[in-house]
C-alpha cells in the first residue's frame, strides 16, 4: 500500500505505518504519536521521487513529485534535494541538522550518519552545508565539516573543512647582527653563518647551488623577522615600512602568520609557484635532506569572502601537488586555520 502526506506548519505528516515504513527502517523523519511520523519537505521529495509516497496534499492541491518539486518549498530546496538523493545512493541516512529530528544538531544543514547507523544511534559522520556554485561563502563561515557545493549542471563536489593543529620540529639557533642590506623589495645577508640556510632555510644563496659560504638573498618577510629577533643588523621598523610600502596591510597579516609559524617549528617559504603564499616544511633538519613541502597557505583577512570557484581551484592545485589547502584567516582575535580538502564519501 502506498502512503499520502500533508502539508502541516512547513512539514509533511504520514500516517499509515510510516513509522516501521520509514521511520525505524531507513531513517525518514521523527515520529509523532501512534504510528505517524514528520518529515522535512526534502525528505516527502526523496521519498516521491523513489514512489515511496503517492501524493502530497496541500489543502486542495495533490502533489506528486513534480509539482512538488515545481513548489520549490524554501530558496535552497533544489540543491538540497539533488545532495541528499545522492548521499541517499550511497549508502547513507541523513535527516535535517534541527530539532527535532536530533536533539542537539551541528550547525549545518544535514546530519549525515556513518552507513548502517541512524539518528538513534548517537553518532554523525558528516555535519553538511550545501550551497550552489554561485552562493559566496564568509570565511567567518568556513566551520570543520563538510561543505556540498552543487553546479550548475548539478554535479555535486564534497570539500572537507578541518581545523588543523600546524607544528613541526624545524629549529636553529639564530646569528647575532649579520651584516645585511635592504635593496629594494628584497634583504641581502652578507656572510651569515652556514646554518642560518642549511639548517634553519632562511634565503636562498647568492652563489647558486655551488658555494662555500652563502650570501643569502632573503625576501622582506624573512627579513623582516631575522631583523625582530636580532639575527641582522637592520632596523625592524625599517624593514617593516618597506614591506608595506611593497604589499600594504597584506604585508602585516603575512609577516604575522609567517612568524607563528616559525614559533610553531614550521618553516614557511614562498608559494609563488602554487598560487599561494606559502608551502611550509614540518621537520627541516637540513636542505641537503629536504622532503616535499606539506602545506599550502594562503593568507586572507578574516572578513574575506570565497567564491566556491576560487575554493575548487585551490583544492584542485594542492590536491595536484600532493599538499593540503590551508587558508589563515587573520582578525583581530588572531589567526585562525582552515583545511580545506576534496571528500569522497
């Protein structure tokens, strides 16, 4: 026997056995009393699209898949529905991520559960934002989870946002007052110590790969902390003011993330080459010995706006070169760090 719904206070009420039917057997809705349950309009449109459900009855109108589909019950219903039918198709139950389908939901738009467990069963795998290709996303909005952006031709890409813990092993002892020069939008280190390139992986030498003892040619950032920490004899704030004249405000929210992670035993240089602004090495004991970068970062002020386009090609460049993609987001609270990968579920 197939089952009707109703529309009732932005919900679809099913009667009937829908409780065993749907409920307790695969997952759909919350129950009500007796054997009747509620279900969210995305999951009355799965369970019409499958023929589950014969109709839907809004006062005199009687739904089926198409006209409801043609309503449109809310501005994100289309690529709401073409997510959870697919996550449906492999494997998984999910319900809204509200009340009172569970009795604490993340904040996001569905809960997703492990294959073969439901919402009694006290365990999300995924908690899931979905957006279309054109919906811009606040970094402040950028939370750990899962992130479903659907295309224009409906294609649907998974992005799984972390909140990594970035350390590394990477450290040196620093020289005292090396004679440097600033020159432009760049620092020569005259005659430094051997280590301050072989082991700590400041600059780059002078001479090329050949050479005995390096001249290091170090860029602002790199000099500008060597200059802070009294490795080089310039002045901080004069090395300050030349990056900002080079980069503006985007110099001051670099140079501090580039010295958190100096802080953090992680060695940053540049991204250039990748189209971010730094690769970084975890454990550098020396360049002799270097493996591949892990890391790549892009440095963005927190009230920064993404385009999904722009998050895709990131996470498409760094998934290309084996890195992760790591946007760190500057505030006035401090830093802030997002991975952002792509996810198969």
């Amino acid at each position: 026997m197939t089952l009707e719904g109703r529309f009732d206070d932005g919900v679809v009420r099913i009667g009937g056995d829908a409780r065993q039917r749907y409920h307790d057997a695969r997952g759909y809705g919350y129950p009500l009393t007796g054997n009747e349950i509620a279900v969210a309009p995305v999951e009355a449109a799965h369970l019409l699209y499958r023929g589950d459900l014969e109709a839907v009855v809004d006062g005199d109108e009687r739904l089926g898949f198409r006209e409801f589909a043609a309503r449109e019950p809310g501005p994100d219903f289309g690529v709401e529905f073409l997510v959870y039918a697919d996550l449906r198709s492999r494997g998984f139950y999910l319900t809204p991520a509200a009340e009172p389908w569970l009795a604490e939901p993340p904040a996001a738009d569905f809960a997703v559960f492990p294959r073969g467990k439901g919402p009694g069963d006290g365990e999300v795998a995924y908690a899931m934002r979905v957006i279309g290709e054109r919906t811009d996303v606040p970094a402040s909005e950028l939370e750990p989870g899962v992130l479903a952006v659907v295309d224009e031709e409906s294609e649907i890409t998974y992005f799984e946002i972390g909140q990594p813990e970035i350390s590394g092993t990477s450290s040196a002892d620093l020289p005292s007052a090396v004679d440097a020069d600033l020159l432009a939008d760049r620092v020569v280190v005259w005659e430094p110590p051997a280590d301050l390139y072989e082991r700590a992986f400041y600059g780059q030498p002078l001479e090329g790969r050949e050479y005995d003892r390096p001249t290091l040619q170090c860029s602002l950032l790199e000099a500008a902390h060597l200059a802070e920490a009294g490795a080089i004899d310039l002045d901080p704030e004069t090395v300050l003011e030349r990056g900002r004249e080079v980069e503006g405000d985007r110099f001051d929210r670099r140079l501090g993330v580039y010295t958190t992670l100096r802080e953090r035993g992680v060695v940053p240089k540049t991204g250039y080459k990748f189209g971010a602004d730094f690769r970084t090495y975890a454990d550098v004991a020396s360049v002799d010995d270097l493996g591949h970068s892990e890391l790549l970062i892009r440095v963005l002020p927190a009230e920064h706006v993404f385009e999904p386009r722009d998050l895709a090609l990131d996470v498409r460049l760094a998934h290309g070169v084996r890195k992760t993609m790591v946007f760190a987001l500057v505030g006035e609270e401090g830093i802030e760090w997002r991975s952002l990968e792509r996810l198969t579920p």
